[in-house]
C-alpha cells in the first residue's frame, strides 16, 4: 500500500531585495523542483540532503503546512493542506530542535492535553502510554516540568507525545540533535521495535549518517531540490564505487595476500588489508583466505557513507 505519493511536486518562493531607497527586485527561489518518490507501508526511509537543498520544505508540504506551487501529492490517500486536520490524526511529527510539548507543564499533563486534542479513547490512550512509558524509559520523569528535562529526555518525551494517537507515518527530523551516544542507541532500538511489532511507517531527515545506516535500508538523496538517488543503502554504496575492508590477522608474517574478488592495499607485519566493492559479499573471500592461509581473526569494517553522499553531491 503506498502511503505517500509525490510525483513533479514543486515549490517555489518570491524574494524580494532592495535594489535602491525606493526600489526593490522580486525574485523566485525554487525550494523543491519536480521532486518525485512514493513510499510503501512500514518502509524505513532516509531522506537526506545538504543544508538547502529542500528536505525541509518537502516535510513541510507532507504535513500540510506548506501548499505546493504544482504538482500532485497524497499521504494515506489525503491532500495535505486541504485536509489538514484529518492527516493530522494519521501522522506522527518531531522535530529535533523544537517540542510539541508544553514547556512549564509535566510531562503527564502534556501527554494527557493530547489525548483531548487527537480524541483518542482513553483505554487505548492509557495502553499506549503505558507501553511507551516503559519502551523510552519515561516512568520517573512523567512529574517533570518539560523545562527541566535534558535533550535526551525530552526528545524520548516528544516521540512519546507523537506516538500517543498511533500514527500511520512518523515523520522524524534531526532526532539525535544534540543526543549522546548512550541515547542515540536507545531511541534507534525503539525505533527499530516500533517499525517491526507495529509496522510504522518512518521517513528520517537527519545530518547523522549513522542514524540512515542504523535505521533505514532506503535512502532518498536530493539536492537543489530534486532527487538524485532513490534506492537501496547497499546501492548508494555501489553508486558511489565504495569498498569495505577486510582487516586479517595472519599467524605469521607473510607477503601481500592474493585471493579473487579482493585487493591487498596495506601490510603491516602480521596484519594485512584487503578491499573488495562494497555491494559484493564477503563470504567467498573469507572462504578463500580460510583454505590458502593461517588466519588467526579477521575483521569487516564497512565504507564509509558521508564519502560517498559527497560523491554523489559532486556529481549532481
């Protein structure tokens, strides 16, 4: 079932600038131009781009708070400026920087402000609070003025206060802003439980690489405001001609490794490294290195993912 559907959508902005004491020029900025992607029920998608490039804009338009200038699109079969208010029943939104949460009330109180403001029927409020409480680890903090809580805490709270009606699609941007790396792990582990037993569907706009490579085995990429990749992560690393690395701990010094489907680009005594492309599996590597030499450990590390957005970013 396809959740959301965009196809040629654009956005386009005027700028006016003073071109003398009384004159001033109008101009047109096209924030998001002939931008087109669906996304399927309990997908996982990754929707990144450099500061500018219209990821913003594009959540902007999904949740009915911009209207588009053309195009056509759809969430859970809405148009989202004219039915605003019914998809915002269907939709979850956090935003990293800012709270959907009453910032001198505790949590409890917000939490149960917005059982009046989404109607949701209390027993199934009440079960859904309790699950979350308990998932994020909530049960001391809901007495807590929001003002009071850390960053880590009150974004556990925010994705709470989004999740309370059971949204359809959860819409999530720059969620580890400012999180350590303790609080980072927790909230991908929940999101990873609420997209399995739950099937939400989830659409990350985030400058942390590793919450893409954690999360999402999608990825759309956009710059100046269209597309320029839409598909797998392990093809991004393809696109991008990236390698992994196989790191091996001989028993002995020996010369430079030799096996198919791999290159020997660094030895240092004992331990050698081997590159191969990164969409290729290691398994016949490691099964050829296990049948020629004596390998004491061996070691995966993965490409690295911001080198090649940059190189899909130089490309565009």
């Amino acid at each position: 079932m396809t959740l959301i559907n965009v196809r040629d959508l654009t956005r386009t902005f005027v700028v006016r600038k003073r071109a003398s004491r009384l004159t001033r020029t109008r101009s047109e900025v096209r924030a998001v131009h002939d931008l087109t992607f669906t996304v399927e029920a309990g997908e996982m998608v990754g929707y990144i781009g450099p500061n500018g490039a219209g990821k913003s804009t594009t959540i902007k338009m999904l949740t009915g708070i911009l209207v588009p200038t053309s195009g056509h699109l759809r969430v859970a079969g809405l148009e989202p400026s004219r039915e605003r208010t019914e998809l915002a029943r269907r939709i979850g939104v956090v935003f990293g920087q800012r709270t959907t949460l009453w910032w001198d009330l505790p949590l409890r109180d917000s939490f149960e402000l917005l059982q009046k403001i989404y109607r949701v029927e209390p027993a199934r409020h009440r079960r859904n609070l309790e699950e979350y409480v308990e998932l994020l680890d909530l049960g001391d903090l809901l007495d807590t003025p929001v003002r009071q809580l850390s960053l880590g805490q009150r974004m556990r709270g925010d994705i709470t206060a989004a999740l309370l009606h059971d949204p359809e699609i959860l819409y999530l941007d720059e969620p580890t802003i400012g999180l350590d790396v303790v609080s980072k792990g927790r909230l991908r582990e929940f999101l990873r439980t609420l997209n399995a037993e739950r099937g939400t569907t989830l659409m990350l706009t985030t400058h942390d690489l590793q919450d893409i490579e954690a999360l999402c085995d999608r990825v759309i990429v956009i710059d100046h405001g269209t597309s320029v990749f839409d598909g797998p992560l392990v093809d991004l690393h393809r696109r991008g001609e990236s390698r992994r690395t196989l790191v091996v701990d001989l028993v002995d010094e020996a010369p430079p490794i030799e096996v198919a489907g791999a290159e020997t680009h660094k030895v240092d005594g004992p331990r050698q490294w081997l590159s191969f492309p990164a969409g290729e599996s290691a398994a016949p590597i490691v099964s050829a290195l296990a049948a020629t030499y004596a390998v004491a450990d061996l070691s995966i590390q993965e490409p690295d993912i911001e080198a090649v957005i940059r190189e899909i970013y130089a490309g565009a």
